[in-house]
C-alpha cells in the first residue's frame, strides 16, 4: 500500500435482495447476500476472498465490478466512486477492471471463434480500430496465455477446459487492465491443470502488474497467489490479513475450521480437524448478534447479543469475534 | 423419420418455389385466358380438365403457387417484422415493455388464429396486400413469444454477463451475442409462419374472404372447384394436395430445427 491511495476500495458493500410474496406482491424479507463488506486492494496486489458456497463471494465481486448494483455502500476505484459512473464513464473503466469467470464452458459465446471472442474487448473499446492491428493484438494475447495462433479460428466447443480458461483470461487482460476479479477461476478445472492456470495468473501479475480479487472456496488454491487473504461467511467478512500470517495463525474460529479442513499429506503434521456442523444458515434469516455463531465451536451466549465488529488485533490483521 | 423431416421438408418446399417462379415457363395455357371447353374432364389437351369459363385447371394450380408464396412470404416476412423487435426488447430489458408485452401476447394467442384472421379481414376486405398484412398481424406474437423467451434465457449466460463486463452496450450485444444465437430458433418460426399463412389464406379464401378472382389461388381454386365435384373431381383435389404439401413442407422444416 505504501501509504498512497489503494487501487481499490470497498466500503459498507452491501446487497440485500428485495422477497416479494403474498397476493398483493409486497416486501416480505431481504436475501442478505452482502453486509457491510469493506477492504481494499493496492495496485498490483492479489486479495484472495475465501468462503464457502453461498457466502457472497461472487456477488462481492459483481458488485465491485457494477456487474450488479450494490444497495448500498460505496466501491472507488483510483479514488473515483463507480457508483457514481455514466454509461460512458463506466465503459471506460471497464478498461482497467475486468473479470474472469468459473465457468469458462459458459463464459464463451459457442457461435463464436477464439478469435471473435478475445477480440470483442478490443472492438467494445475500440482500442485498434485497425483490423490487422487488432488480429496482431489478439494473437499476441493468444500467446501471452500459451495458446496460439493457429486457435483463432476454434469455437470453444473444439477446447479443453484449461484452454477455454486461458481464453477467458486473454478476453480479460485484451484491454490490459490494471486489476481483474478472478471468480473461482480453476474450480471447475481438473486439479492438474488448476496449477497452470494459477501459475498464468501469477505470470500475468508480474509482467503486466494486475490487482486480482482472487475468489475461491478453496484457501489453498490462493495461498500461493494472494498476499493477503479475507475470509467470508454469509455475506460478512469474518478476518482478514496476510497471507502467510493468517494461514499459520488463524485468529477467528471460522479461519481455524477452513484451514483444519485442508488435508496436509504429512500426518504427523494433521492438527485436529475442527469439523463444522450443520449448514451455512439462511440468509433471509441470519441468526442474530455473530452470523457464525451457530456452528461457531467456541460460541458463548454473549456472542448472539450484537454484531461484533471487524477489529484490529495486530496490525494489518482484522478479525470479528468477540472472543479475541 | 427424423432425419429425413427436414430433407423431405426442403424437397416440398424447393418443387412450390420452382412452381411460383417458373410458373409461366411450367403451364401449359394462360392461366386467365378462357375458351369454350368449360368444365372438361382431364384429357391429353387438359391434364387436370377445365374449369366453368373454360379456363386450363392445371396453370391455374400452377399459378396459384405464386400468390401463396406471396402471401407466405410477406405475411411470416411481417410476423418477424413485428414479433422479432418485440420479443428482443420484452426479453432483453425486461421490465415496463415486458409487463405491457406479456399480456398482449397472451391475448393473442389465446384468439384462433383462423377467426382473427376471418374478423379482421370482414373489416379490411380481402385483398392481396391486405391478406398479408392480417395474417402478419395474427402471427407477430407467436413470433415475439418465442423470441422474448429465448432472449430472456440468454440474457442470463455468463458470456453475456462477460460482454457486459468488457463494456459492451445493449446494442452491441444484442446484435453479436443475442441475435446469432437465436437465429436458427427464428428461422424455423419463420417457415412454420410461412406454412400456417398459406393455410390460413387457403382457409380464408375458401371461406370467400380470399383473394379476389381471377386471380388463381389455392383456396379460392378449391372453393370453385366444389360446386362441380361429381364432375371433375380433380378441380378440387389438385389445389387442395397443393396447399397441403406445400403447408407440410414448410412445417416439416420449421419443426425439425430444435
């Protein structure tokens, strides 16, 4: 961070969904699927977002994108408000910021060619009006992701699952952003081929000096990559710090639990699992005072009482349990 | 049988269209011309007979293949004209047009298409360039039905989502993301519409609120021919097997792109 401004900042991000029921359809509940999520991300700096399934991970990184509408809080990129953004100004920022998706099966257009589709930021943005100019690009992209040429003209169909997630990653550095939100990128990718992909992320971090909001369930996948990692559970963020600090010595119960659930192939080195019971709670209905204080094993009555705050414990280091 | 469907669909359809275009070529006699042969029996001179003015039965079949591509054509050509738009817009942006759509549509279609057609022609009085512009009009909201709800499918993919996120406008996607991926889905509507417009003309010209004579049409020829059915049959038959094979051929293309 160096003490300058962050390249991204996220304050009180929230995204509640309006339920509407009854005979005469009127607001019966909200979908709490973000509560006031806050941090921020310096340039060329990776923040994994771990949680589970459910957790609003992907619709933090649709709200920070404006992919989505946030109900409230703010999310400033440079400094700027993108709440705030016209069509205009907000195609321009969709310049610097851009995504990559899971699910590179339907993230890819089938009716269109490889080519079509990495070039399709260009022509949006009409970065080289020139066509012959634009192909170069494309090709140089093709290769930047170790693809070829000779791949311009294969309809996604015709790909692996790791190719079509190198061309969802050439469609998004085409615009040579400076920061991407890669949404789960390598769930949905054989375990062997995972490590390239993330290998092709940390790559393009360093060659091109990308800020990654990196999603995943899996804390391992983004411990390589991340330099600091937030940790969220139904829509809230339960700790956040770096990396290295917060994987050796989780501080919030939830933390504890996500790593003790991380195989370690030498069993002498297996701590205790700590094994979480029943599901993550409904959203409509989140229980009261801490949201993980249901499964939490080191719950105490007073934790049902209030919502406990994202305090620092060390510096760099936040965590909301009561219980630090 | 499923894939022979659309081979024998295009053959029907590939035989109307030479018959339309290459009708003056194909007939034997001017289909308008008459004689003082009336109501012959089919003979060498006569393949299908004459009709009560004399007329050669089998030009005037052959001619009628024109004015049911006509009406096909220029009817399905304004459903989509219509119903393409429509559904586009319902589909895409949602909201106040599609709660104002929605309903429309649905009141449409809850109307037979054949009795529609029937009223609306008794107000506008039956004309060529009436025929198709009514039938267009019966046939736009099956079109903008079908068009809503594939959009409405698309609008959720993720590579839309993706061209949104790259900065492409409403537009821009609906033109390279949205319309090439429902295209094949329109053109099989598109046949389908061709082969219920020829069948609703036919039926309205039957009903006598066809294409005025002379002009040969299908339906108006069967009428004609069903005062004189013990006499030639065939006045009857051939324009009926015509309207049939054509409205199958049509049919049996539209249906079997899935």
């Amino acid at each position: 961070m160096n003490g300058t401004a962050p390249l991204l900042e996220v304050r009180r991000l929230r995204k509640w969904y309006e339920i509407k029921g009854g005979v005469i359809p009127h607001l019966i509940g909200h979908v709490q699927a973000v509560t006031d999520v806050s941090f921020s991300i310096g340039r060329g700096e990776v923040l994994g977002l771990a949680g589970e399934s459910g957790s609003g991970k992907t619709t933090i990184g649709r709200c920070v994108l404006r992919l989505i509408e946030p109900t409230s809080g703010e999310v400033l990129f440079e400094g700027e408000d993108i709440g705030t953004f016209g069509p205009e100004r907000l195609r321009k920022f969709r310049r610097h910021a851009q995504v990559v998706f899971q699910d590179p099966f339907g993230s890819l257009d089938p009716r269109m060619t490889v080519g079509e589709i990495v070039s399709e930021p260009l022509e949006v943005q009409k970065l080289f009006p020139n066509s012959k100019e634009r192909r170069d690009r494309v090709v140089e992209l093709l290769e930047t992701v170790a693809l070829s040429s000779e791949f311009l003209k294969r309809r996604p169909r015709e790909l692996s699952g790791g190719q079509r997630q190198r061309v969802g990653i050439a469609r998004a550095i085409a615009v040579n952003p400076m920061f991407i939100v890669a949404d789960e990128p390598v769930s949905s990718l054989d375990v062997s081929i995972q490590a390239q992909i993330v290998n092709l992320l940390e790559d393009l971090r360093e060659k091109l000096g990308l800020a990654i909001l990196f999603i995943s369930h899996d804390i391992v996948v983004m411990e390589h990559l991340s330099n600091r990692i937030a940790v969220v559970y139904l829509g809230r963020v339960m700790e956040i710090g770096p990396t290295d600090e917060l994987t050796s010595n989780p501080k919030h119960p939830y933390t504890e639990a996500l790593l003790s659930a991380v195989p370690d192939p030498d069993p002498a080195l297996r701590g205790k699992r700590i094994v979480l019971e029943g599901d993550i709670p409904n959203p409509v209905a989140p229980p009261s005072g801490c949201v993980f204080r249901t499964r939490c094993p080191r719950a105490i009555a007073e934790c049902a009482a209030a919502i406990p705050p994202l305090r620092e414990i060390s510096p760099g280091r936040a965590a909301a349990c009561i219980r630090l | 049988m499923r894939r022979l469907r659309p081979v024998i669909g295009l053959l029907l359809i590939a035989a109307f269209v030479a018959m339309a275009l290459l009708a003056s070529v194909i007939a034997p006699y001017d289909p308008f011309k008459s004689s003082v042969e009336v109501i012959d029996p089919p003979s060498a001179r006569h393949l299908l007979g004459t009709d009560e003015l004399g007329r050669d039965i089998l030009s005037r079949v052959i001619y009628g293949a024109r004015t049911s591509l006509i009406i096909g054509l220029g009817a399905a050509i304004c459903a989509m004209g219509i119903g393409v738009p429509v559904g586009l817009v319902a589909g895409y942006f949602g909201g106040r047009v599609d709660m104002l759509v929605v309903p429309l549509i649905d009141l449409f279609i809850a109307l037979p298409g054949l009795v529609l057609a029937l009223i609306i022609t008794v107000m506008v009085g039956p004309n060529l360039l009436n025929l198709v512009l009514v039938l267009g009009f019966v046939m736009w909201p099956s079109v903008a039905r079908l068009v809503r709800g594939q959009t409405l499918a698309l609008r959720e993919t993720l590579y839309i989502e993706a061209a949104r996120a790259v900065g492409g406008g409403s537009a821009w996607i609906i033109r390279r993301h949205v319309w090439p991926n429902i295209m094949r889905v329109v053109a099989a509507q598109f046949a389908v519409s061709v082969s219920f417009a020829i069948f609703t003309s036919a039926s309205l010209s039957f009903l006598g609120l066809g294409i005025p004579p002379p002009t040969p049409d299908w339906g108006g020829l069967v009428r004609a021919g069903f005062d004189f059915l013990s006499l030639n049959p065939l006045m009857s038959l051939a324009p009926g097997a015509t309207v049939t094979a054509t409205v199958m051929g049509f049919y049996l293309t539209g249906s079997s792109v899935r």
